[in-house]
C-alpha cells in the first residue's frame, strides 16, 4: 500500500523510471510520448546534460543558504537574464517555487503597492471566468474555475469576474474579431466603475488561458484596450504566464504578441522545465521603487525563495532557450504541429475548433460542429480521452466537463520544444486512436 496522500483516492499509477528526451519510460518500460509536457511544464523534454550539469555543479558548490542572510550567483544571473529579455518596464524579479507562489506574492506585492501610495481603499481583484491561477488561496481565488473554487469560496480575498476573450464561443454572428475583444474588454471598464475605481487593485489574466479553455489566445487589440482601461483608472494589471510563458507560444514572454506590457507578470512551469520547481514575479520598477523609498520592505517570503539549484536550473533552461533557438523552434514546430492536427481533424465531425500558439495548441470537441453544441458532461469525454490517450502511450491534458456552467471538451498539447517531425505524426496517430476509442 501506498502512503502517499494521492491526488485521487481511486486511482493507481504507474511508476516512472526514466525521462529520454520527449519520452517517459515507465518501471514496466512503458514508453509515453510526452504530448503535454505534463502540464506545459517540460519545455526542453527530460533529460537535458546542460540542466542537469548546471544542477550537479551548483550542488557541489552549496545548495541552499537563506536569502534573509545571503544573495548567490546564479540567482542574480537569473533575475538578469530574465529582466534583459522581459517586456518594457518589467525591472525586478522576485524568485519563489511555483505558479501559486507567484500569483500569491504578485497580489501582495499590489496590496503593499496601493498602500504604500496612499491608495487603502484598493483590495478588490477582478479577474476573468474559466481561467485558473493556481490552487493557494488567493491564487484560487482570483481563478475563475467555479467548480475548484467554491468549497473554499469562505476563505478568499474578495474577488469578481468577467468574461474571457474566447472567441469561437464569445464573437457573435456579423460582429467581427476586432470589435469582439473590445466589447469583452470594455466589460473591465463597466466592472471597475460598478465596483468604484478607487477600491479596485488589480487585474489579473492569462494571455492565453491554458488549463481551463485549451490554449484560447485573446484576439488582437484585447489586451491593448485592457491596458488602457487599467492605465485609466490606477488598477495594475497582472499577467499569469505561469502556463503560457516562457517561449510556449513562440516567444519568450506571450504577452509581447498582444503589444503590452503588464505592471506585475508570473511564470513558472517552463521557467524551471521540470528540473527544479521554481517560479518568478517580475514587476515594474514603479511598484519597487514605491515600496524601496516607502517601508523599504516587501511583506512576504518563503524559506526557498531564490533557491541556488533551482535558480542555477532556471538559468540553464533560459540559456538553452534563448541561446540555443528553442524559442524559434516552439514557432516552427508549432506552426507544423497545428498543420499536422488541421490535416488530420480538420473533417472530424467532432473537432469544433484548432487553436493556440507556438507549441501551446489545443482542440474543443463537441458533439455537433455546426451547433457548437457540447458534448454531455454525463460521458466525462475529458477523461476517457485521457485514459485513452495514455493507454495508447501518449500523454495529453484533456479538461472539461462542465466549467462554470458552461459545458465543454477540450485537449490541451504542449510537448517540448525539442521535438522532431516524426513525433509530430506519432502525437497526431495517437490522438486519432485515441480519439475514436472515446468517442
Ligand atoms: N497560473 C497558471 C496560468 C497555471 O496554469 C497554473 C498551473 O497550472 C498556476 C498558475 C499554478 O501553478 P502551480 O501549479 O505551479 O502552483
């Protein structure tokens, strides 16, 4: 029996032995195609030399020493390299263990921000439905995943939501693309003013929403209008590219295709690849600066935070991104993977839309392509595909059901920058097969 406190009660899992570049091999050796990236995680597949000698190389010097006593090399060299390739504006990095750690310091970091600049008022977050920023309090609470939300709704920060800019359900008829992101856009603004600018803090949203949606990037302008609503009325605006960051979408930070830059941004997942759990908060130097010539203190902290092994991680998986071209390749590869799921789904009565961008792609399924119409939530559709899926060694990350009383299928594909043509053709023929056995 195992003590291990399990995600799920019901199930048993296979153990793994071994990562060998876009493939996990199981104690049976059992070889899963890694379509996902487990979550979007392993960007540069499982078994790097440059990341695992950067590990083995920091251990040897020390492994930790506490940031309230000690800075170390490889994380001022990381916060560097980060703030030298970030978006405009974006000056100081904040290193903690993951994507709710970061999203829980960025939403802090705001309040301490308001406070300090004689705004105390400020404390409502607006944030978007169907989107997730992480399973901490505050993190959970700002997601708009009802279902995960609401046992624990009793503990959270007052938050409110809006629609996301998802347009294959969102657009109307004779209403084109670009007035759509300025009508789901201009909901922010009607928000704040229904709430009172001066009590709301921030907003906070994924450029393009992985988890809860499949890779639906906003359309072109959304995100623009939001910056000018946030710029107008004094509330900051938070990016979560903990799932999308990190060049899954073809570049290093996803928010740079949509024009803006945000006042706060998250990453986690690629950030590390898997071979260190870490995170980051990069804010502007406005925010530092108001704080540093204020209380000079930043109210938070984690024992791990600025982790040497994991920062001298995060630094090598940097490297091998931007030195190495992997950035450009999750742009190439990507474009033949989409090619590839067109040619293969694009009749498939069943695939409603093909979506996303770079390596970060994925597929809505519903019951009927004319309608839209879902499939019943009843058939769990998410989770045969998945057990399917991996039976048929491929892992991907099917979610749905009903989300926020919106019904809806999808599959998320994510796989390392580092894959070949030929396990392009073996995701696509995987997830045909698998595809059929459950429908
Ligand atoms: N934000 C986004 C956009 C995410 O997709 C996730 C995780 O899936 C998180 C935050 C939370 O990250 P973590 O699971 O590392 O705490």
């Amino acid at each position: 029996m195992s003590h291990i406190f399990p995600r799920n009660s019901r199930a048993s899992l296979p153990v793994i032995d071994r990562g060998e570049g876009v493939y996990l091999v199981d104690s049976t050796g059992k070889r899963y195609l890694d379509g996902s990236g487990g979550a979007a995680v392993s960007c540069l597949g499982h078994s790097d030399a440059a990341v695992n000698a950067a590990i083995k190389a920091q251990l040897d010097r020390v492994a930790f020493a506490h940031t309230g006593f000690f800075t170390s090399d490889p994380a001022e060299r990381l916060a560097d390299a980060l703030i030298a390739h970030a978006p405009a504006g974006l000056e100081r990095v904040y290193l903690v263990s993951g994507g709710s750690e970061a999203v829980e310091a960025a939403l802090k970091l705001a309040r301490q921000y308001a406070l300090e600049t004689g705004q105390p008022a400020r404390h409502r977050v607006i944030a978007r439905r169907q989107s997730y920023h992480g399973n901490t309090l505050g993190a959970l609470a700002t997601g708009g995943n009802m279902w995960r939300r609401e046992p624990f709704a009793p503990l959270m920060i007052e938050t409110t939501h809006i629609a996301p800019c998802y347009a294959y359900r969102g657009q109307d008829p004779g209403e084109s693309a670009a007035e759509y992101g300025q009508r789901v856009a201009n909901e922010l603004e009607a928000e704040i003013l229904r709430l009172g600018p001066e009590t709301v803090l921030a907003f906070v949203a994924e450029p393009v929403v992985g988890a809860t949606l499949g890779a639906v990037p906003a359309v072109d302008g959304y995100f623009r209008r939001i910056r000018e609503i946030c710029d107008t009325y004094g509330v900051l605006l938070i990016l979560d590219e903990v799932m999308c960051g990190m060049g899954r979408t073809g570049t290093l930070f996803a928010c740079t295709q949509d024009g803006i830059a945000p006042d706060i941004l998250t990453i986690a997942k690629g950030l590390g690849a898997g071979y260190q759990p870490v995170g980051a908060m990069l804010c502007s130097a406005a925010i530092h600066d108001a704080i540093a010539a204020g209380s000079g203190f930043f109210q938070h902290g984690h024992t791990y935070m600025g982790h040497p092994v994991a920062a001298a991680a995060a630094l090598a998986v940097l490297g091998r991104l931007t030195d190495d071209g992997l950035v450009e390749r999750a742009q190439t590869m990507g474009a033949r993977l989409r090619t590839a799921l067109q040619t293969a789904f694009c009749q498939h009565p069943h695939i409603g839309d093909i979506r996303g961008r770079g390596l970060f792609l994925g597929l809505e399924l519903v019951a009927d392509r004319e309608t839209k119409q879902p499939f019943d939530p009843a058939r769990k559709l998410h989770a045969r595909l998945k057990a399917a899926a991996f039976e048929a060694g491929l892992i991907c990350y099917p979610m749905g059901g009903t989300i926020d009383g919106r019904q809806g299928d999808h599959v998320l594909l994510a796989p390392p920058f580092i894959l070949e043509d030929a396990h392009i053709d073996e995701m696509v023929t995987r997830l045909g097969t698998a595809l059929a056995q459950s429908l």
